[in-house]
C-alpha cells in the first residue's frame, strides 16, 4: 500500500524528522499498523466527523495527531501534527 503525503503533511513530517526522531520513528510505525489494518490497531483510531468525514485519525502524541483516509488501495496522510 503506497502512502501519499499532503503538502501539510510533508511540511509536518519533515518537522518531526529534525526536530523529535522518536515521534518521526512512531509515525512510521503507527503508517506500518494501517497498512496491517486501516481502522484498528495502534494509536487509537477514530473515525472523523463533519468536515473530515471519511478521514481516520491516530494518536501520535497526546496533543499530536495522524489524520488519514484509505483510497484506492493506498494511505493519503492529511496532517501529522496537531489536533485535527
């Protein structure tokens, strides 16, 4: 399963990699959990309400979350960073 990256995303990624490697780390193992199973697993996944309809999110850190959605048989990251 391929992921593609908003611009958002790629911005907030980028953050995580030079600024907390452990966060950045977690990311990719919480990318790896949705590959196995899109809506269970790590990081308590929820699905979103109202303008984020069909977009799942993740928890990344207690205030930071991973908002996805699965589409053509791939992950499309929204953001990473942040709380929706």
């Amino acid at each position: 399963m391929e992921v593609h990256w908003s611009k958002r995303a790629v911005i907030e990624r980028d953050y995580w990699k030079s600024h907390d490697p452990k966060i950045y780390d977690k990311l990719y193992k919480l990318l790896r959990a949705i590959k196995e199973n899109p809506y269970q697993g790590l990081g308590k996944p929820e699905p979103l309400k109202y303008d984020l309809s069909g977009y799942w999110s993740r928890r990344l850190t207690q205030q930071d979350r991973l908002v996805y959605r699965i589409k053509s048989s791939a992950i499309e990251v929204l953001s990473c960073k942040y709380h929706y």
